[in-house]
C-alpha cells in the first residue's frame, strides 16, 4: 500500500527530489537526509600551508646584496645601529632589533604610534606618503617637515646609512603605555 506524501518544499530542495515518490514517512525522511548530506556537506580535511604573521620581516638577509644599514636614535639619544634587508618595514625592524617603536595598529595606517624623524638628506629619497599616513602624522605629537610613518617606510639600497630618530612622544589613543608584543 503505497501512501503518497505531499509536501510543499522550498525551491532548492524541489530541485534536489525532483522526480522522487516515497513509499513511505520514514523512507521519505532518510532520502530527505541522505540527500540533504550528500549535497551540501563539502566540509573536507586538507593540509593547507601555515603562514605567519610579518614571517618576511623576521628572516635575516639572505645574501650581502640585500643588506641595507640604518641607524635608530632612541628616546635617550642612544645610536642603535640595525641591518635591515631590501623590502623591510621600518616598524617591523625596529621590533625585531628590540627598538621601542610602538606600532599599535601593527602597520595598518589606524595611529600614529610609529611616528620617526628622518634624516633631512634621506627623506627626499622615501616615496611621497599617501593621504592616509598625512592624516595619522596630523595626529602625532612633535610633528615636524621631516616626520613620516615608520611603518609606510621600506628599506631600498638608496636607504644604506639612513638615520631615524624616535621623538620623545607618542600618542597611542587605545591604552597610553601599552606596546604590542610582535607574534
């Protein structure tokens, strides 16, 4: 005695059982689920590659070619030579070489926290900032003709012996004092 069940189903699932007559309640609901699993389950396990935060700005140069020297001048006027490699943010160096440039937004234009002095004759060689770092170097404390973002400055061969001075300030607006531990 075949009982025939009529449901109102939603487009998608009228797709799915289209075609299909039931018996049965329970042989209508094991179709509905093996039906239902079989299509919309794509869940798989996969091995995909790990990538680690700013893992380029913590590997050491690979070759002398790449080496760029720069000079940090801390908060007490203490010289920190550092040897960078072509393509490095400033930020990301200074935390690798255990300067005290705060960098609380972690490089993506929201503060001001990484703001540096550079060296007169160097700063015509840096790209012209974008609007973005102007409005975060609007906000910093001590701004001067020679202020740029530490984070928006990548090392280049024309940088060899740049100098950047930290400024005596800084402003972070999401907690005064608090410096981000790199990952």
């Amino acid at each position: 005695m075949a009982a025939s069940i009529r449901l109102t189903l939603s487009p998608c699932l009228r797709f799915i059982f289209r075609g299909w007559k039931f018996r049965n309640v329970t042989e209508y609901h094991s179709n509905v689920y093996n039906r239902i699993h079989n299509v919309y389950n794509f869940r798989e396990f996969s091995k995909s590659p790990v990538y680690k935060s700013g893992e380029y700005e913590w590997q050491d140069p690979k070759s002398e070619d790449e080496v760029v020297n720069i000079t940090f001048i801390d908060r007490e006027g203490k010289r920190r030579p550092v040897r960078g490699k072509v393509g490095d943010n400033v930020l990301y160096l200074a935390h690798r070489h255990g300067i005290e440039l705060e960098g609380a937004c972690e490089a993506s234009l929201a503060c001001s926290t990484c703001h540096v002095y550079v060296q007169e004759e160097y700063y015509p060689k840096l790209s012209e900032p974008k609007e973005e770092e102007d409005d975060m170097l609007d906000m910093a404390p001590g701004l001067k003709p020679n202020s740029r973002l530490g984070c928006q400055i990548i090392l280049s061969h024309e940088l060899e012996g740049m100098v950047l001075k930290l400024p005596s300030i800084t402003r972070n607006f999401y907690v005064d004092g608090h410096v981000p531990q790199p990952h």
